[in-house]
C-alpha cells in the first residue's frame, strides 16, 4: 500500500519538475530558428541568352614581309615543295614546265576519257601552250613511246583548231602537212618528235594531264 502511495507521489513530482515535457504541450514563446535545410536538386538550365555585341579588334597583326616565323615558313614550305618535286621529277613522275606541272597516269585512254581522268585529278588535259610545255609533253611521249592527246580540239570550222580552255590557240606545232583531216579528224595527238596531227579521238593515247 505505502509503495503505490510512493509511486503517486513520484509520478506527480515528475510531471511538475521536467520542464521540456511541459513547453511541449504549453503554447509559450517561439524558440529560435534552427539551422538551414540540406540543399535541394539542381534547377533545369535556363534559356539562352541573347548574342552579346561585337567585341572590339584585338592589336593589329604585323604586315607579312616583317613577320619572321610567316617568313620562315614560307621558305621551309617552298623547299619542301621544290624538294617533292625533284624527288617525284627523278621518277619520270612528272614534269615541271614554267609555272605548270605536267603528269602521265602511265596507262592510255581515248580523248574523252583522257580529259575526264585529268579532271577527276584536278587537273586538265595536257594543253602546251609553248615550247617549253611542249617539251614537257613530248618527254612523255618519248619515255612511254605513245603518243598523246592534246587539250585541243577542232571546232565548227574544218582545219579551224581551238584550245579546250577557251583561250586562244597561239602556239601550234604541227607536223608537215597537218591538219588535214578536215573536219573528220577533230582530236589531236603529239608524236614522239613534239610535233602534232589532228586525229580520231577514239584512239588510245598516253594520258597525260596538267596541273
Ligand atoms: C593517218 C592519220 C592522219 C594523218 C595521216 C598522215 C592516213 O591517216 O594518222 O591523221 O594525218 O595518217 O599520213
Ligand atoms: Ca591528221
């Protein structure tokens, strides 16, 4: 009986003295804020925005004739570019004339198809517009034993020839006696002297093209 009476007594004065129970269940004062939460998940990106303006030109460069290194690229490039050349030169590969270069694929075809492989490279049927080219061409001729085609054709005149290109034929070589097809002969050849005669294009002819 006296232990349930210390029981009561020991509950009551529970309930009286813990204070945290107490303001738990009184309406009191705010307590102060607690610390900031976790972070949430990044946003979505945004849109973009509008274009900026031009920005102002940055220094001006130096003119090409000072600029040292653009020199000395310019001239390392140059005797790369001379030194392919002789190298492939050395091979019969090609040959240069002036400021153009000539090249045979080794193999023959006919006219049309002559002008459509050169294309095809880049390039055009050869067309020798001096002596020089000329010889170029004739070197071919001569190292394959085949005569080639020209880039010159006849036009609607018969024994009126004109260059491929549209410039104007000033440099001819014909051998003696040529043209004489006359009109039946529109394509031209180069024999292994350099000297030319107009000729059915259907024939096959060392294809030798320029760059
Ligand atoms: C062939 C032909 C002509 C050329 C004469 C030269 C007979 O025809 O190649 O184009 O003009 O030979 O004799
Ligand atoms: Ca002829």
């Amino acid at each position: 009986m006296l232990s349930s009476q210390l029981i009561h007594i020991f509950m009551a004065a529970v309930v009286l003295l813990v204070p945290g129970d107490a303001q738990s269940t009184c309406p009191g004062a705010i307590g102060p804020q607690g610390p900031p939460g976790s972070n949430g998940l990044p946003g979505m990106p945004g849109q973009r925005g509008i274009q900026g303006e031009k920005g102002d030109h940055g220094p001006a460069g130096l003119p090409a004739s000072q600029d040292a290194k653009l020199q000395h690229d310019l001239k390392e490039l140059k005797w790369r570019i001379t030194r392919m050349e002789s190298a492939l030169a050395l091979n019969g590969k090609i040959v240069i004339a002036g400021s153009k270069l000539f090249a045979t694929t080794e193999r023959t075809a006919d006219f049309d198809n002559t002008v459509r492989i050169c294309k095809a490279a880049h390039g055009s049927i050869a067309s020798p517009t001096n002596k020089e080219e000329n010889d170029a061409v004739m070197s071919f001729v001569k190292e394959f034993n085949t005569y080639a085609y020209l880039g010159i054709t006849e036009g609607h005149v018969p024994g009126e020839f004109q260059l491929m290109n549209g410039k104007p034929l000033r440099f001819i070589n014909w051998y003696k006696n040529e043209p004489q097809g006359k009109g039946a002969e529109k394509c031209v050849e180069m024999y292994g002297d350099g000297t030319w005669n107009d000729k059915a294009c259907d024939k096959y002819r060392l294809i030798v093209c320029e760059f």
